[in-house]
C-alpha cells in the first residue's frame, strides 16, 4: 500500500486501541493490542505520518531510532533489590526504568497526555545484543521488568533488506504477534502531499516530468546512489531559503541532497530553465491580466514539456495565493470564536479577559510541542492567532473605556482582518481568471487546459479556493471535461455491447 493508505491504517488501529467499553475499560485489552511493525524503503515519510496523526488524534507522540541505543539504555540498568520470599530476605535483580519509557512518562507528566504513539524506527537494524530485547518487547511491551503504561500504541519501523544490509528478519514467533503494513512509494500519493505542504514548484513540476526519478536507489561503483521523497522534500526548503538570500542553487547543493549525481544534474538544469520560464514568459503578469502578444504566440508554439513547466508556475503561483487566502480565512475563523468566548464574559472588561484567554492559548503551544504534535500549519495558526491578540490586548491596555466601547474597539480591529481575507480572496479569484484567460487565448480547448484543470482539482489549496470562492472559468472546463469524459463512457459501451 501507499503511505497515505498506510497512514490511515494506524490511524484506525489507534482508535480502535483506544476506544473504551461502558465500563471505561479499553474496548481491546492490552495484551491484544498489536504493535503495528511498518516496513518501507527509507525517506517515504514513516516519521511524518506518526507525527500528522498525533496532531490530528490530540495524543502524544515519543520517537526513537532504535539503532543509536545499547542494552543499557533500551532496557535500564540492573541493580540488586531484597526481597522477602517465604520469610527468607532474598537478593534479587530488577532494572531501573528504560530512557525509552521514561520518556513516554515524562511527557504524560508534562503535558497531562496519557495516551499516544511510541515510535521506534529501524527496528529490524538494532545490535545482535539489542534483538532480543527489542523482540521481547514488541512481544511483551515490557523492557526489563518495566511496562509499558496502557493507552500507548506501539509503532515499529524498519526498511527492507534490499536497501539495507544490516537489516535482519524477525522470527514467526514475533511476526505472529505484531500487525504488519508494507509500504511502498507512490508518486501520486506524495504529489498531493507536496502541494498541501507548499513544496517549490520546480520541484513537483520536474518530478511530474520526471517520475522516474521520484525514488530510485541504486549500487554503482562510487557508491550507493539515491534520490528519495525526503531529499526531495529537504531540497525544496533549502531552494526556498536561497531564493529568499538571492544565493543561486548549483548542482554541488543539489546533489547533498539528491544524492545521485545524474538526477541532481538534471534537476539543476531544469531548475534554470524554469526560471528563465518565469521571466520569459511574465508569469507574474499573466496572473496580473497584462500579457503580451508575443508571449500567446511562445506559449503556442512552444514544445510540450515547456508548456508543461510554464503550467507549473502558473499553479505554484495559484496555489501559494490560494494558501495565504485560506490561512487568512482560518485565523479569522480561530479569532471570531475566541471573540465570541470574550463577548460571552461581558460585562467583564475585554482588557481583563484577553490575558487569560492569550494564556490558554500559549499553554495549548507549549503542550502541542511537548507531545510531539508537530503540525507546521497548525502551529503557524496558533502563533499568528497569539500574536493578533496580543496586539488586541495592546490597543486596549491603559483605556478607560466600559465594556462595550472596548468591544467595539476589538469589532474594529477583526474587521481590519476579515477586510485582508476578502482582499485576498478577491487577488486570488483574479489571478485564477487571468490564468485561464490565457491558456484559452493561447492554445484554446487542449490537454494543456485539461491538465491545468485536474491539477486544480487535485491541489489541496486551489481545490479549496474553488470550493469556497468560486471561479466560473474553472467549472466551465470541469462541466466541459466531465461530459468528454461521460460520453466516451457511453460511446465505450456501446462499441462494447455491439
């Protein structure tokens, strides 16, 4: 299966742990609870996936590499206990508590999370002196004799052998007792995970070009040689971070992270070629509505695969609008509930409810942090929200002004960001517009248009700005694509039912 599919499966196997009976029991009882072994080629995203599902589930989450542990460390260290045993004072061997359990308690302390997922990653590359510890514990959830609490699922990652040599196999007798899901890469998967996540266009156009070199690891004289989801999700931050510095990329810095010498060559050439897109071909003015003749008639012209890559930039630029437009819509959704809480508490000062309200929320960041629900997007969210209200707290501090009239002040001030989502929302459906505009003016009804449609329709933010915004070009051509594709269905049984 595919990491999203794969990501759905835990998520369900951790809901169905965690559910409980009437009695307030765990519906499943402990010792039937399956640790979850997830076997994938390196840097698909098995880390990312744990920590998506502990944000969106509110539990926490401990992550391991199992590999960079010793006994010592795994399972605790013995010290020597007494006991009395049939009133015989006996001497007898107990362990102190693992640094892998102990972790698992002190967030429980920290944060009040009693429930979550402990991650061990290569978990079939630990020391031959590890192995029989880890397999016991993935057996008993017991290292030493120190459990596991309840409420914990345990999720244990490793690679296939053919990507690693030090990989060894688990007996029947273990594989008899965990939940097995293998992974494999998917490119389409991964697309849709990119355009969520705002990766550079250069990088998923030249892939979408180029999906043979999505993953590949290979043995050659040099070396293993490797590309992978992660390396291409790493270099698109650092090309963001030198576009942001006016550092040009080079293949030298491509290849740190591609690290398959002809891909990073190749990616490094595309990468110039699609900024020279973006300057040959005015994309910034296109979206803007101001093209010139003569870029129609290049565009027409043009080879297919740079048609492709203008599209790319015209959709990267979509859909990072898009995305502003609907991070601005959910802080005004978070700072309208938040302001409804302090109408709710009038007639207490709004000046006197903001810091306790602004406190909750810096608690909520803090805990987010300590359980590991590391969720880029809702940690922005939060922050920007903290920030908004503490200009709010600013603008009402030291005012001698009641209860309404400071109500008013923070009505005037959420209108100032309600007015930034229209303004957006309105910049955004424009260059949607302006888009479309072109390609008809350029090539007319094409696979280009198609494409560009599909590609609207799969990208998480621009999917989301049609949904909520509206644009009449795009479901002209979606109407327009959906009947092609309707009759085609109906011309297909016809010849075969003849």
């Amino acid at each position: 299966m595919n990491i999203k599919q794969a990501k759905e499966q835990i998520r369900n196997t951790l809901r169905a742990y965690l559910d409980r009976d009437a009695l307030g029991s765990y519906r499943i009882p402990a010792v039937r609870q399956r640790p979850v072994l997830l076997i994938g080629p390196p840097g698909i995203g098995k880390t990312q996936i744990m920590e998506q599902i502990a944000a969106e589930e509110n539990v926490g989450l401990v992550s391991y590499t199992i590999t960079h542990h010793t006994r010592q460390s795994a399972i605790g260290l013995p010290f020597i206990e007494k006991r009395i045993y049939d009133g015989v004072e006996r001497t007898v061997t107990e362990y102190t508590m693992s640094e892998i359990l102990g972790s698992v308690c002190a967030l429980t302390e920290k944060t009040g999370i009693r429930e979550g997922i402990l991650f061990l990653d290569e978990i079939n590359c630990v020391s031959e002196t590890l192995a029989p510890m880890m397999l016991q514990f993935l057996q008993c959830k017991t290292f030493g004799n120190q459990k596991l609490p309840e409420g914990w699922l345990i999720v244990a990652a490793g690679n296939p052998p053919e990507y690693n040599r030090s990989v060894r196999d688990f007996d029947v007798v273990t594989l008899d007792r965990v939940k097995r899901i293998t992974v494999e890469e998917d490119f389409a998967v991964w697309k849709e995970y990119a355009r969520r996540k705002g990766l550079h266009g250069a990088v998923i156009s030249y892939l979408d070009l180029k999906k043979e070199n999505f993953y590949r690891i290979e043995n050659s004289p040099e070396g293993m040689q490797f590309a992978t989801a992660r390396g291409w999700e790493d270099l698109s931050e650092i090309l963001y971070a030198y576009e942001a510095l006016g550092i040009a990329p080079d293949t030298e810095l491509a290849v740190q992270y591609i690290q398959m010498p002809a891909v990073a060559r190749d990616f490094t050439n595309y990468y110039a070629l699609y900024n020279k897109y973006r300057q040959v071909y005015h994309i910034d003015d296109i979206l803007r509505g101001n093209v010139p003749k003569v870029t129609l008639t290049e565009f027409a012209a043009a080879p297919f695969d740079e048609r492709l890559a203008v599209m790319g930039l015209l959709l990267s630029r979509l859909s990072e609008s898009a995305r502003e437009t609907r991070r601005q819509d959910a802080l005004c959704a978070a700072l309208f509930d938040t302001l409804a809480g302090v109408k709710a508490r009038l007639p207490e000062l709004p000046a006197d409810t903001l810091p306790g309200i602004l406190e909750v929320r810096r608690a909520a960041l803090r805990r987010a942090a300590d359980a590991g629900q590391e969720d880029r997007e809702q940690k922005n969210l939060r922050q920007a929200e903290i920030k908004r209200l503490e200009a709010y707290q600013k603008a009402l501090a030291d005012t001698d002004e009641g209860a309404q009239a400071q109500m008013e002040t923070l009505r005037a001030l959420f209108a100032k960001e309600t007015q930034t989502r229209e303004t957006a929302a309105d910049e955004t459906g424009r260059m949607f517009d302006n888009a479309f505009r072109f390609l008809e003016e350029a090539v007319g009804p094409s696979q280009e248009l198609v494409l560009f449609v599909t590609e609207i329709t799969a990208g998480y933010d621009t999917s989301w700005f049609v949904g909520e915004f509206g644009c009449d070009a795009y479901f002209r051509h979606n109407r327009e694509l959906l009947f092609d594709e309707t009759r085609q269905g109906i011309l297909d049984r016809l010849r075969t039912d003849v």
